[in-house]
C-alpha cells in the first residue's frame, strides 16, 4: 500500500492529542479510532523493562507486526496518510525509525513545568472504563493477560497509596521503580518530561532535518492557523483554507500557564532546579 507515515512525538500533556485529532480531520488523514497505541509498539518486546526499547529490538517480526497495524489504518479509513501519537515513543524514537524509516515526524513540546502541573493529575485520575475499552480493542491478544495484569496491580496500588497515586502512569523509563522511591511525585513528572524531550530532540538531531519539524505547544494553541500552514508546508500538502479554519476553530490559548500555577512556589522554584538545563535548552522559564 503507497500512504505516507506521520508520527507525532511529545512528552505527555504537551499538546499531542490536540495535534492529533486536528490533523485527523483534515481529507485524506487518518489514526486510530482510540488515544494511543503503545499496547502495539510493546508486541514482541513485553519484557523489556521499559518504553526505553532501544532500535535493535525491532525484529523482522516486531516490524512486520507495527506495520501491518498502520496497513489496518489506511485501509480501514482510505488514508493518504496515517497520523500515529504515542507518548512513549518520544524516549525510543531510533526504535520507531527502525519500525518505519520512511516515516516524517511532528515534535511538539511544551513548557515543562507547565506539563508537570497537568500530568500530576492523570498519575492520580479515576478510573475511565470507556477510554479503557476504546485502547483495549488493539491490545494483541496474547499479550493481553500481561497487560490486564499490570493495569490492574496499578489501579489495585492507587486503592492503598498514601499519595492515591497509580502504580505507573505514562511513559517508562529505564530507572522509573527508583525514581518513585527516591522522589515525590513531582520530580518524577518533572523528570519524566525531561527525559521525553532530551532523548527525542537528541534522535531528531541526528536525522535529516527535512524528516521532522519542532513545534511549540505555545505558538501551536496562539496561533493555530499558521502554526497549522507550517505542518502543512513541511507535509508538501494542500488544504483548502476553509478547512484549516475548521480544523482549528476549538484552538484556545487558556492552557499555558495553568500547570505551574498549579504548583506552589516552593515546587517552581524546586523543579525548575531539577530540570534547569532542559528548560534552557528548549527557551523556557526556569
């Protein structure tokens, strides 16, 4: 099958669903029918410890598996191009260039402290049974058992935590166990983001720059129309004005900031320590 491969990469709650579905409504772009697909990047490699699946785990096998997924995509949806956003792929993105070298990539990353501010809340979120049941109809059947298990250890965690928090939310790093021993749930979000864009922006920086595009969360939901004309020029596609405006028209801005003003000034000051040299290196305010 011809279609082209778009895959979107980003720390959790910087935007990547919202880049997402815009993209999925414009004519000829497609994604599955749920919010991630991280159950289909892990076949194969179950057992590996964490997201952190370094590019030699990808088997002929486990790109046959991947592949025919997106296959499912554009057939199932007549797609020119299928638009794919997993989370956990911004800390394995040589893996998912092994998977599909052809592909091109959207970056998009935000404010860190902003994003710690918004994940803090889904490591401690209740129970969503039909979020569950749409990412449970691409969980391959014989990894199943697996995964029932470690979702429910999980929940069964949050019951007794003092913090109520989930055994594991997001993406996982190689240290994660150690990590959410030796520090609160802050610095493990705020880490957890770090990692995410170093070792994302660190793969893109050695591929070819016309592979992948940066974009701001913060420019994105300013300026929606012409953040959304650049994809579409990096994306050599056409679409017809009207359609963009739609597209965008629920874009708002209200979002930035409202993560760190949810943070005392004592964990502002005390995360932006942390993750200092990343929020440097990526133009925001320790």
């Amino acid at each position: 099958m011809r279609y082209e491969r778009l895959v979107i990469i980003g720390a959790p709650r910087s935007g990547t669903n919202m880049l997402r579905d815009i993209l999925a409504q414009l004519p000829g772009l497609a994604t599955w029918p749920c919010d991630e697909i991280n159950y289909i990047w892990r076949h194969g490699n179950l057992r590996h410890p964490s997201d952190e699946i370094p590019p030699d785990r990808a088997s002929p096998a486990v790109q046959r598996y991947i592949r025919r997924q997106f296959d499912w995509v554009a057939r199932r949806y007549g797609a020119d191009v299928v638009v794919e956003k997993t989370c956990a792929n911004s800390l394995r993105v040589p893996f998912v260039d092994r998977v599909v070298p052809e592909a091109r990539y959207l970056f998009i990353r935000r404010d860190g402290l902003d994003a710690v501010g918004s994940a803090m809340d889904r490591w401690t979120a209740p129970l969503d049974i039909p979020y569950l049941a749409r990412k449970a109809r691409f969980v391959p059947r014989t990894d199943l058992p697996f995964h029932a298990g470690r979702y429910f250890w999980s929940r069964l965690y949050r019951f007794f935590s003092r913090e109520k928090r989930l055994a594991f939310w997001g993406p996982q790093m190689d240290d994660m166990d150690a990590l959410l021993q030796r520090h609160p749930l802050d610095e493990v979000c705020a880490i957890q983001w770090q990692r995410c864009v170093e070792q994302a922006r660190d793969a893109f920086e050695g591929m070819d720059r016309a592979r992948w595009l940066e974009i701001g969360y913060e420019d994105f939901v300013t300026r929606p129309r012409e953040e959304l004309e650049r994809i579409l020029d990096f994306m050599g596609m056409e679409v017809d004005p009207t359609v963009r405006a739609t597209a965008v028209s629920g874009v708002k801005a209200s979002s930035v900031g409202k993560g760190r003003a949810a943070l005392s000034p004592e964990a502002t000051e005390r995360l932006g320590k942390l993750v200092g040299p990343t929020l440097d290196r990526f133009g925001y305010e320790r």
